[in-house]
C-alpha cells in the first residue's frame, strides 16, 4: 500500500490541491504563473503533480505516476509572505539550490495544515 512505513515504500504524510507558482530557479526570479497543483509530501520531498484530476490519494503510489517536479527538503526553509503577492495565506518555500515556490489555499486551516507539517519535516532533516 502506498500509506506503509516499511523501506521499500516512503510514507506518503500528506497530499493535496495546492495553487502554486514558482518565483525563482537556481536564485533567479521567474515570471509568477500561479496555477492548481496536486501536492504530495513524502520521506523528504515535496512532489508536483500537474493533473490534479488524474491524482487522488487512493491512486497515488511512489514511483508510478508523472511529477511535473519535486523538491527535496532538506535545508530548505518555508516562510508566511504578505509581500509576494496580494492573495492570502501564501507562505514561500525555498531550496537550498535557490528553487522558490509560493504556496497558497483560500482555506486557512488547511494551508496552515501544509505549513506546519512542511516546517516539521524540514525540522526533522535538521536534526539528522
Ligand atoms: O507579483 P505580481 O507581478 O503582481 O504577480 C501577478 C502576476 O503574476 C499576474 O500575472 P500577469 O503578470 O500575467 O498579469 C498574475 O495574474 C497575478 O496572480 C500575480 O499576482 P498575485 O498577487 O496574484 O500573486
């Protein structure tokens, strides 16, 4: 199942639909174009999935679908922004390789939900 904890399958922790937009590659700022990502949290990576209507929790599995990109957590850092753009409940995250996306949810609960685990997992790395 792709909710086991055993080695061969990483634990999926969280997924969801998302609006995100990449502000930056590699330190470089991009052009926003915010658009619906299925998002999925597992082990230590954060992965994009383009088409949210082709990916729910009971058919995702690791390993057999199609990410459009994945970030890997460790070293990155997630910050709330009343800057970066005018919708509410945006929050930044940034890789160590400079990668920067903006998360955000109309709903509140939820996209604090997506923050807190995301700064968890990003704790949790710290420490190893
Ligand atoms: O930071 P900006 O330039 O105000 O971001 C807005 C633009 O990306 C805009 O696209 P165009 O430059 O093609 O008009 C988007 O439609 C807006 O959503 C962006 O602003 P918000 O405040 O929604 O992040």
């Amino acid at each position: 199942s792709p909710y086991s904890n055993d080695s061969s399958t990483p634990e999926l922790e969280k997924a969801g639909l998302l609006n995100k937009t990449k502000i930056a590659e590699g330190g470089r700022k991009l052009r926003k174009n915010w658009n619906p990502s299925w998002v999925v949290l597992v082990g230590n990576s954060l992965v994009f999935f383009k088409d949210p209507k082709s990916q729910t929790p009971s058919s995702w599995k690791p390993g057999n679908s199609r990410p459009e990109s994945s970030v890997d957590l460790r070293g990155a850092v997630v910050q709330w922004t009343n800057d970066l753009s005018s919708k509410k409940n945006v929050f930044k995250l940034r890789t160590v390789t400079g990668n920067e996306f903006l998360l955000q949810s109309e709903t509140d609960s939820l996209i604090r939900e997506w923050f807190n685990t995301i700064h968890s997992v990003i704790n949790r790395l710290d420490r190893e």
